[in-house]
C-alpha cells in the first residue's frame, strides 16, 4: 500500500483483517448503471477472447443488472467451490491479503469507479474484482490454486520474497492467457476488466506471448500503469496449480541470484508462441 498514498476507500471502519459492510443498500441508480454499461461491454467480448472456464463462471454469477450483493454471490460460489467473498476498503497489505487467500476468502473493493474512469484506474473497484477475478473462482482447480498461492504469500513474507512471488500473481493471475483448441484465450482479471486489453492481449502484435515457465515469470517485472509488454501462456490451469506446489525456497534463491529481466526482453530458453514487434510504444507515443 505505501505504492498508494492517497488511497480512496473509506478505511475507518474496518476490522482488523481490512474487512468491511459491504453496505449493499447505499449504491445509487447511478452506480448501478455505470455497473451495467461496464458489464454488457465486457460481456460483449467474453466469447471471442475469453477462456471457457471464465465464461462459465460468468454465466453462473448472472450479474448483469446491478452491483452484485457480495452476501449473495458467496452462498452460491460457496456451495460450489468453498470460497466466500468479503468487501474491503479498496488495496489492503500483502499479509492480509495473502491471508484471505489462506482462507479461502477473496477481498472485494466495495466502492465502483466513477464515470471519467470507465476505461482506466489506478486503483482496483468492484467492477474489476468481482467481474474480473470471481468467475474463475468456481472453477475448482483455479480455486485450489488461488488458496495455495494465498498459503505460498506467508512463506514469502517470512523470506523476504513477496516481491518476488507477487509477478506470479501479476501475470498469471491479473494478465493470464491459456491456449485452448480455438486459439489463445484470455482468464486475468486485469484484461478481461479492461475492454482495450482485452483485445490487445489476444489480437495486437505488438506483445510478446511465451509458453509459461515458472522461474522465468519470477524472474520479470511489469508495469502498473500500461499494457503489458509480454503475457504468459498456460495451457491448462492444473499446470499452474502444479507448478505451484513445489517448494519456492530454491526458486527465490536462484531468481535472487539473477538479474531481473524486463517486460518488454526475449532471454535465451524462451519458448515463443508470438514474438511482439513492439509496436504498441510507438503509437503510444506519436499519440502522445
């Protein structure tokens, strides 16, 4: 959180594990609609780019008329999966966050963007949350592995590597692609909440796609605020959910042996599905 200094959630009243009312009953028409013209144009790209797993869970959450009650959306993915949602403030520390995760509980912000911000914002809302990263929560490997990551965090913050595991969230959590039998597929909630990167990650040519590799992920920082340079590709989640349960003590020294490798860098070993030509910075900064 010291990334934000000027965070915008109310956090006075929360409790200790930054959870908080979701206070379902206090959003306005207004945010309800913004909420909808968020939703439909999502919805409108989910079957072109989206993986099926992200559709079905889409389909099963039906929560296209307003802002979801979080009370409601939990009972029906806990029966599924065993995960519950809580409402939080907005961002909250690394520990707790990892903590929820432990538990089989995912933070939902509970405030919407306002209308200037309908195509970009710093900070995470519920539209991204809950449409971005709840779907894939009924899916029963990806619910393990999100648990298991949450468990992975408390080793890190022990070693001093939560930076280290965090790209894994980053970019196989927020920006993931998975290879199915139509093609490259997009799950990460950072793309499939964002209308333009949804596209971009799946048609532009300007991004590398490489074939996932787990120390090769730790190994490369991202950016915050730009669409991403490379995107890794799975090709199914038990994959990821595997490579996660080997011990990441060995990993974290050898990664902290090495030097970090850039978004934008092809290194030897990689196994390209799409070199990027880069051509995103340059319209970028002609438009500039």
């Amino acid at each position: 959180m010291d990334s934000y200094p000027n965070l915008r959630g109310d956090y006075s009243q929360m409790a200790t594990d930054y959870t908080i009312a979701q206070d379902w009953a206090r959003y306005t028409e207004e945010e309800h609609a913004r909420w909808r013209m968020l939703y439909a144009r999502q919805a409108k790209l989910l079957k072109r780019f989206a993986a099926q797993e992200f559709i079905d869970g889409t389909a099963t959450l039906d929560a296209g008329d307003g802002i979801p009650d979080l009370e409601i959306a939990s009972a029906r993915l806990s029966r599924a999966t065993g995960w519950r949602l809580v409402a939080v403030p907005g961002l909250i520390p690394e520990t707790d966050f990892f903590a929820h995760l432990a538990r089989r509980q995912f933070p939902v912000t509970n405030w919407i963007r306002k209308a200037d911000e309908i195509d970009y914002l710093v900070e995470p809302d519920i539209f991204h949350d809950f449409f971005g990263h709840v779907p894939l929560l009924f899916n029963p490997v990806f619910a393990d592995y999100m648990q298991l990551y949450g468990e992975k965090g408390a080793e890190a913050e022990k070693l001093g590597t939560s930076k280290i595991l965090v790209r894994l969230y980053w970019y196989m959590v927020e920006f993931g692609l998975i290879r199915t039998d139509g093609g490259l597929k997009a799950y990460g909630a950072g793309m499939l909440s964002s209308a333009a990167e949804t596209r971009f990650s799946i048609e532009d040519k300007s991004p590398n796609r490489l074939r996932f590799d787990l120390k090769r992920v730790m190994r490369t920082s991202y950016k915050i605020d730009d669409f991403q340079e490379t995107y890794f590709v799975l090709d199914s989640f038990d994959e990821l959910f595997e490579a996660t349960r080997r011990d990441f003590a060995p990993l974290y020294e050898l990664t902290q042996r090495q030097p970090e490798i850039t978004p934008d860098r092809i290194v030897a070993g990689d196994r390209v599905i799409t070199l990027g030509d880069g051509s995103w910075k340059q319209r970028r900064d002609q438009a500039a």
